[in-house]
C-alpha cells in the first residue's frame, strides 16, 4: 500500500526535485530520481520522463466559440418587453406562406393536381377551380376542365389558367376547357428552380426584417430592463430567426431536388 501512495506522489516528487537541481545542473543534466518498476524502487540517473501538459488546441477553440450557448427564455417573464410568441407567429406565417408559393406556383404540370392552386374570381368571390369544375387528366398533354356544374364561371375559369405562373394556353369548347400541357423539358424545370431559390431568398428577407423589428421593440425597453436581460432577449430572437432560416433552406432544398428530378 505504501508503495501505491509512493506512486502517485511520483509526479509531484518530479516536479520538486527538478526545480532544485535544473538551475544548478543545467537543463540537460543527467540528475538521479527514483522509479517505481513492477513494485520496486530503484535509482537511476538517465533522462527522467518528461511531464507532458496537454492544452486545448486552437482548432478545438475556435469550435468552441463558434458554438454559442443556446438561449431558452420563458416567454411569460419578458412578456412586458416583447411577446416572443408573436415574433415565433410571424417568423411561421413566413414559413408557410413559402411552402404555399412552392405549391401554388411551382408545380410540374404533370397531374390534375398541378391545378389545384388555381382559383377562380365568381360573382360569390374567389373560388378553387377544383370546387367548381370537374378536372380530370386525358393524357399526360392534357388536361380537361368540366365546367357544367358552373357554367356562367367557364370563361372566369379559363381566365384564371391562362393568368397563372404555369404559361397555360386553354380552350374553351362549351362548358369543357381543354388544357393542353407542354412538356416538361430540363430548361423549364431549371427555370422553376432557380424562381424557388428567389422565393426562398424573399421568405429569408422578410424573416430578416420580423427580427429587426423584433430587436428594435426590445431596444425601446432599456430604460427600464438591465442590459443582461435585454441581450438575453435579443440572443433568443436571434435564434429563433435561425431556426426558421434552417426550415427555409430545407424546404428549397426539397423543392429543388423535386423540380430537378
């Protein structure tokens, strides 16, 4: 037991010993030091082992501080200087109102679904064309409207195709619009692409501004808030905004791999 004890006061013993004798000896001396080998003691005068000392590299801290701490603030106890609830609402309608772009008006006009975002302005005001009229697929060139059920919104319909983001040309033949459908070429799907990368890029502008805005609001408050509370806040929009940013670039990413094929 006592030659355990002995062992972990090895490195202290090193330590003392060294800084007598380094500065009379020199730092390459060949000094004596004892060594623990398999449970016996014994004197040696070689080089005694050096005492590596491990420090955190740059790269580790650079890391590091790359990865700031998350902010997790209870909304209910900054509801007097901003309600984070709100902001999260806002920073969501975007989100949402981007999928509803990509679906509206980035479709691959392959199915009767591709018209499913299409609506049509009626005396009863603006309503789905699939609510009105009857789509079905004739062939992958085609699609036909039924509008026999609504008869007097037939020309509104076929208004509100030929209007559209998809460069649709129908024909009307009675009530039934005929909706001949190019095909679908790589230029077309590029160009849908690249019109989703700017939806993509005006849904981050206006998160860019609901976070200003939001960062504004709290700045009205530092007459009254400590500057730790309000940098707090700050950090927490900050982060929201980034998590929506993620989701942003998630759905383009999606949305390309779709229109690319």
């Amino acid at each position: 037991m006592a030659l355990n004890q002995l062992s972990l006061l090895r490195p202290a013993l090193g330590h003392k010993l060294m800084a007598v004798v380094k500065p009379q000896l020199g730092g390459n001396a060949r000094v004596p030091f004892i060594l623990l080998t398999n449970g016996c003691l014994r004197t040696t005068t070689a080089h005694p082992p050096s005492l590596a000392c491990f420090y955190a590299t740059k790269k580790s801290k650079a890391k590091a501080k790359a990865q700031p701490a998350k902010v997790n603030i209870n909304s209910s106890l900054v509801e007097d200087i901003i309600s984070l609830e709100e902001v999260k609402e806002e920073m969501e309608s975007i989100l949402e109102a981007l999928k509803d772009d990509f679906s509206r008006n980035l479709g691959i006009r392959t199915s009767p679904g591709a018209l499913d975002h299409i609506t049509v302005t009626t005396k009863d005001g603006k309503v789905p064309l699939n609510q009105i009229g009857q789509v079905s697929m004739k062939s992958p060139q085609l699609i036909m409207v039924n509008m026999t059920g609504f008869p007097e919104a037939t020309a509104a319909a076929a208004r509100a195709l030929r209007e559209s983001s998809m460069k649709l040309n129908p024909e009307v033949e009675g009530t039934i619009i005929r909706v001949p459908v190019p095909k679908v070429t790589r230029e077309h799907r590029e160009n849908l692409a690249k019109l989703a990368k700017q939806f993509g890029n005006k849904a981050k502008e206006s998160l860019r501004r609901v976070r200003s805005n939001a960062v504004s609001r709290v700045k009205k408050s530092k007459d009254t808030v400590s500057e730790d509370t309000l940098r707090l806040v700050e950090k927490q929009v900050q982060q929201m905004a980034d998590s929506y940013t993620v989701d942003i670039d998630k759905q383009l990413v999606t949305k390309t791999k779709e229109l690319l094929g």
